[in-house]
C-alpha cells in the first residue's frame, strides 16, 4: 500500500484513497448528468439551455463539479493545512508572479477538454494533484464517459480503477524506437509550428484526443506512446498538467520541457510554457533531444 508519508500530518494515504474515490465517482456522475441534459445529483441545479442567456452546460457544470471536489475534500480533511487551487478559482486566489504561500496545494481542473465535452465525443477529464513545493505528490485523472479512475503515487505506483474498484495496471507499450512511436496529438490545440515538429521526429504514426487527460490515458494504457504540447499564443496552465503528470511520473513514464528539465507549478506564472513532452519514458531522452533539434529550426529563439 502507498506511504503516507508523503502527506500532511494527520492524513492516511488510505483514508484519502478513500475520499478520493468517493469524490470522483460522484464527479462522473455530475458531469455526465450534465452532458445528457439530466438532472444532476447531489443537489445541483440544471443547467439552462445556452440560448436562454442563462449559464450553458459547462458552465454550470464546471461549477458544480468545482464545488463538489474542493467542498468535499476540505470537509473530509478540515485539519489538513493545505491549500486548495482550481481553475475555477483562480482569479481570486492568484496574483501575477505571486506563488500561493502553501507547502501542499490541490490542483484543481474540473473539466478539461471543454470542446469534446461540448461536442459529445466523451473525451474530457477531471484533473485533481496534490503538489508539495511545486512537484506533483499523488494525482487523479478521471474519465467519466470511459468508467476510469487512473490514480498515481509518486515515487509508488500508479493504476486505474472502475466504479466497482477494480483494479487494472499500466500498460506501457514495449515500443523503443522514435520511428515506432506512436503520438497522441490534440484535435484543436495544432498550429503549423508544431505540424513541423511532428514530422521532424519521424514518428511511427499519431492519434488525435481530446483532453489531456485522455491523451496521458491512452499512453498508460499503450495505445500510443507520446504527448506533446508546444505553446503558441497560449500555454496550457498547472491545472491542465499536474494531474497527468502525476499519474505518469507514478506509472514509470516522464513529463517534461523538451530540454529534459522537470515541469514546476505554483511558481507564480500558471503557464506551462514551452515544449513539453509526456512519454513512456523508453525513448524520452531521444525525444528530448530531437524535438530541442528541431525547434532550433523551426522556432529559433524558442524557449523549449
């Protein structure tokens, strides 16, 4: 079983599995309500029809699921000492070049892939991770149209769990060589930057998901091996990467700026800048390197 040791004092790693569980659960539930146009449960209201005027469904459900995970998880852990971040939350929490003065920090995105939400492809995420001095601790990814609860400890292990809490590893792919691996790509986050980057690598082939949490999914399950993110007029914020991240680093796989330095979070600038590459870690380096190659053609001056 996981240590604790790696959180608050007062907090058990099984007590906290626990509450997670049962938060996520009733997180799927609330957001597939909401995605079907139903009632949702646990009191929230539903959502007006966008042509109302009134709040849209991802509106209304990012609030609720925002108020169902940080209600639930600072009225499970009252004494706990640490500090709760969503991207619901941010602009009243955060100040520009300012970290939150906080050892542990929950960061919080209730629902990432807005668009795949909004379309109907299932492919959106909940991200929760637990940050000490800004490096991921533990991390929940959870796919609520998919039944998936991928859990990681950092520096343990990682799994997914269903509703019944059965559990399933990681399954890596056995692939090693860049002209084998598969990418995980995005279906709206591409510019001809990062068109160029890909077919610099010379990779093996590609696939295009939704949030990034389903894209990090299909890499623990083996279904694709790489991810990458090159900013451009936006970045991807900490919300968008912790969880990933954690549930990855958990798993034995790696998440980092293509120059191999780590990703850092709650550093006072939420952007997650840069290239970045998340990976089953087999050919990492060699990824590292020639996406660093790369840029320096495509982009000079780009900071990887």
């Amino acid at each position: 079983m996981p240590s604790s040791a790696l959180l608050p004092v007062g907090v058990s790693m099984d007590g906290l599995l626990a509450e997670l569980r049962r938060l996520s659960w009733g997180a799927a539930d609330i957001l597939r309500a909401y995605a079907r146009g139903e009632q949702p449960p646990h009191g929230f209201p539903r959502a007006l029809r966008v042509e109302d005027g009134g709040e849209g469904p991802v509106s209304a459900a990012d609030l609720a699921v925002n108020s169902w995970l940080l209600d639930g998880l600072s009225s499970a852990f009252p004494e706990a000492g640490w500090t709760l971040l969503s991207e619901e939350t941010a602009k009243e929490q955060l100040t520009e070049g300012v970290p939150l003065a906080a050892e542990w920090l929950w960061i919080l995105d209730p629902l990432d892939g807005t668009k795949d939400f909004l379309q109907g492809t299932g492919e959106y995420a909940v991200h929760l991770a637990l940050v000490k001095e800004q490096r991921p601790v533990l991390g929940v990814v959870l796919l609520p149209e998919a039944d998936e609860l991928w859990i990681g400890v950092v520096g343990d292990e990682a799994w997914c769990e269903d509703r019944q809490g059965q559990r399933s590893p990681v399954r890596f792919s056995q692939r090693s060589e860049l002209s084998d691996l598969i990418l995980v790509a995005s279906r709206s986050h591409r510019d001809e930057r990062l068109e160029q980057l890909i077919s610099a690598l010379q990779l093996g082939g590609s696939l295009a998901v939704g949030s990034v949490g389903c894209k990090v999914a299909t890499i623990l399950r083996g279904e694709t091996d790489l991810y990458i993110s090159l900013s451009g007029r936006s970045a991807p914020k900490d919300w968008d990467m912790a969880a990933p991240e954690a549930v990855l680093l958990a798993a034995g796989g790696r998440f980092t700026h293509a120059d191999l330095k780590d990703l850092s979070y709650n550093t006072g600038d939420v952007r997650q800048a840069g290239c970045l590459i998340a990976s089953h870690g087999k050919a990492h380096t060699a990824l590292g390197e020639s996406a660093t190659r790369a840029m320096s053609t495509i982009d000079p001056g780009f900071p990887v």
